[in-house]
C-alpha cells in the first residue's frame, strides 16, 4: 500500500512540480507559548465553513425556493427526510459556531498584534471573509421562508435603505422590489448558495496562502527569548494532529446542540399578519440593532438611524484598515492606545449583545 502512495505522490511531483509545496508543509514551525491556543481558531472556523458546506448540499437535494414551496420544503426535510432535522439542525447551529469561532479568531489575531507588517493583508482578507460570513448568515436566514425570519429580513433590508445615495436602490435590489416578496426569497437564494460561496472561497484561499507564506506570528515577548528557549513544533504532523482533534471537540458539541437543541421552523411567513413582539436579529447583529435602538430620532439635523448605519459602516472600514493607521504610543504606558480600542470593541459588542436579549 505504501508502494503505492509513493508511486501516486511521484506522478503527481512530476508533472505539478509539489516538491516546493512538500518542503514548505513539512519544514514549517509553530511557536509553542501561553498563548498558542489561539492558534487553532482559524483552523476551527474553517472546519465549521467546510460543515456548513457538506450540510448546505444535502439539504439542496430537498430544499425548493419559492414563495409557495421554500416552508413546505424545509418542513418536509425536517419531518420526512431521514435525520433531515438533524441535517437542518446542524447546518443551522454550525452557522452560528462559523461566526463565533470567526470572532474569536479575529479579537485573538487584534491583541496579539499580528495585522503588523508583513501580515497587514493577511488581516484585510480575514476580515472581508468575516463579513462574508456574516452575509451569509442574514440571506440564509430568509429560506426557510417562516414569520420570524420575514419580518427580520423586512427589518434588515430596512436599515440598508437609510444610507444616503445607493441605500435606497440597495434596498430595492435586495427585495426585487419595494416589499419583501418571493422575490426577495430567490435573489437571497442565489446569493446564499451561489455568489456567496464562490467570493468566500476566492478570500478563503488567499488568507491561507498568506498564512502559509509568512507563518504563524511569533509574540513580541516570544521574539525576546534566546534562541534556546523557544520551542517550537513541526506544523505537521504535530500542530495538525492537535488542530483535527479540536475539530472532533467542537464536532461533538455541535452535534449534542443539534440533538438536544434541534432547530424549530416556526408558522409560515405571512405578510398580512403583525410581526411578531420583541423581533430580534440573530446574536451576531445583536450589538449593531441595539445600538440603533438607543439613538435618539434625530441627531443634529441627521436622522439618528443614519447616524448610526453611517457610524458601523466607518468604523468597519477603519477596523479593516488598522493595519494602515499609524498609532503614536506614549512610552512606559501600561497599555497601547490598539489594545484599548479592542477592549473597548469587545466590552461594547458583549455589553450591547445583552442588554439586546434583556431590555
């Protein structure tokens, strides 16, 4: 057998030139520090996109979009398909991991600091494939086409429709129309299963490259130790023998919250009915739909649900650019004018994710 995985392997050198990819895979290092555990995010998140991926597929062999068939279809899948619920369930709980662990990742990869030079880019494509994720996450929460989730897309497209100039339009070009319609169902459909996964992807492979080019990022204090103090293990098969069993891990919570926290349906959207009390946003919008909620109608002459759309969409782009922004610390401060910011981010996005469940 082994014969004839080398006989594979040098069919394959020969004619795709693999050796350089070889060398690189088997030659990398991991730095092993107090803070190495943030390592494996990246890797969980990706393996969550790949769950999210096998899920979406099967549950495409059943699924119909239409304004009359997208519920009855979803409910067939749930209650005729054999462990089509648990399919469903799954698809719907890794969705909410995806982003956590994207999350996680991204605050891990800001305090450690390594957006600096050379990995500034590294960051930007981090940060795109996140907003990616969450995209995906406000179209796929329309297919199944039920109450909660038609008033929260009528919600959603509603605050794109106050930014000035192209806000309107957008609105318009989401729903195919002026209202949330069966319309709007298809084009979020197209975009979910479709552009979605071909952009993700496109980013997806350029951050890997990237962090296959340049290596995980040593700390500062780790660049401080002599040479004979740092350790180090191979990146394979070492640090992907650890990253896979942590895969198994979040596998099996993911599972034990698809049994025993299965996702429910809910009655059928209806556009003649209310929506329903205290709508919310999925916990990844939380933050951002609270926050609107505490703006008063108008600031200065400005509606205050401008102010507010305006002010994300600022401060994502200069989140995205902070590798770029330069930053004067003072010397001997206790804490960097960066570390502050993203404190300060995470207090924010916890404080106002609560008070959106609890108020």
């Amino acid at each position: 057998m082994g014969n004839y995985f080398n006989k594979i392997d040098k069919w394959l050198s020969d004619r795709y030139e693999l050796d350089a990819l070889k060398e690189l895979i088997m030659h990398k290092k991991v730095p092993v520090h107090r803070h190495s555990v943030w390592y494996y995010m990246g890797g969980v998140t990706l393996f969550l996109f790949t769950v999210q991926v096998l899920t979406g597929i099967l549950l495409l062999l059943y699924y119909k979009p239409g304004e009359n068939s997208s519920y009855e279809s979803v409910r067939f899948i749930m209650t005729h398909v054999k462990f089509g619920w648990l399919i469903r369930s799954i698809h719907s709980w890794s969705a909410n991991l995806m982003i956590l662990f994207a999350f996680l990742h991204m605050f891990s990869v800001f305090f450690s600091r390594a957006y600096e030079k050379p990995r500034e880019l590294t960051w930007v494509t981090g940060f795109l494939s996140l907003a990616i994720a969450l995209a995906f996450g406000f179209s796929g929460y329309l297919l199944p086409w039920n109450q909660l989730a038609f008033f929260a897309t009528k919600v959603g497209t509603e605050i794109v429709g106050v930014v000035p100039i192209i806000g309107e339009p957008l609105k318009v070009i989401l729903r195919g129309g002026e209202d949330v319609t069966g319309a709007t169902l298809s084009r979020f459909f197209g975009i979910h299963v479709a552009v979605l996964p071909l952009v993700l992807t496109a980013f997806l492979v350029i951050h890997l490259l990237f962090v296959q080019k340049q290596g995980m990022h040593e700390p500062e204090k780790f660049k401080s130790l002599p040479e004979e103090k740092k350790k180090y293990i191979p990146f394979f098969p070492n640090f992907v023998l650890k990253d896979v069993l942590l895969w198994l891990v979040v596998f099996d919570v993911l599972l034990m919250l698809a049994v025993f926290l299965p996702w429910e349906l809910g009655p059928k959207a209806d556009p003649f009915t209310a929506a329903p009390a205290g709508i919310k946003p999925e916990w990844y919008f939380m933050f951002m739909f609270q926050s609107l909620k505490f703006l008063p109608a108008y600031i200065l002459f400005l509606e205050g649900e401008l102010v507010g759309v305006l002010g994300f969409g600022l401060a994502g782009l200069a989140w995205m650019l902070f590798p770029f922004i330069p930053f004067k610390n003072k010397p001997g401060a206790k804490i960097s004018l960066q570390a502050a910011i993203g404190i300060f981010a995470v207090i924010y996005i916890i404080v106002l994710t609560i008070l959106g469940y609890t108020l």
